[in-house]
C-alpha cells in the first residue's frame, strides 16, 4: 500500500527531499503519486506533524 499525506500537511517540503523516487509533488498539501511509491516510509519518517501514513 502506499502511503498518503492528510490534511494536517503544513507543506514544509521536508518529505520531498526524502523520498528516493520522487513520487511526492508540491502544493497547499503535498501529494504522493500511490503509482511511484514504494512504500519505504522515509518521508513519515521526516514529517514533523506526522501527516503521512500507510492508505489502508
């Protein structure tokens, strides 16, 4: 499953520069294309509100 960003996204760009596959893109609330993700977690890892998550 891929992970996905919630409305809690501060859009601080700290998960863009993580993410090895570049399957996050920028806005008011950042995005994650669940097509690129590869479920690493790296950017969940780095959000400091803790607005990525696994999609279930």
């Amino acid at each position: 499953m891929a992970y996905v960003i919630s409305d809690e996204c501060i859009a601080c760009g700290t998960c863009i520069d993580e993410c090895p596959v570049d399957a996050i893109t920028e806005g008011d609330i950042y995005k994650i294309d669940a097509e690129l993700c590869t479920d690493c977690g790296s950017c969940a890892e780095v959000c400091p509100v803790d607005a990525i998550s696994i999609d279930e």
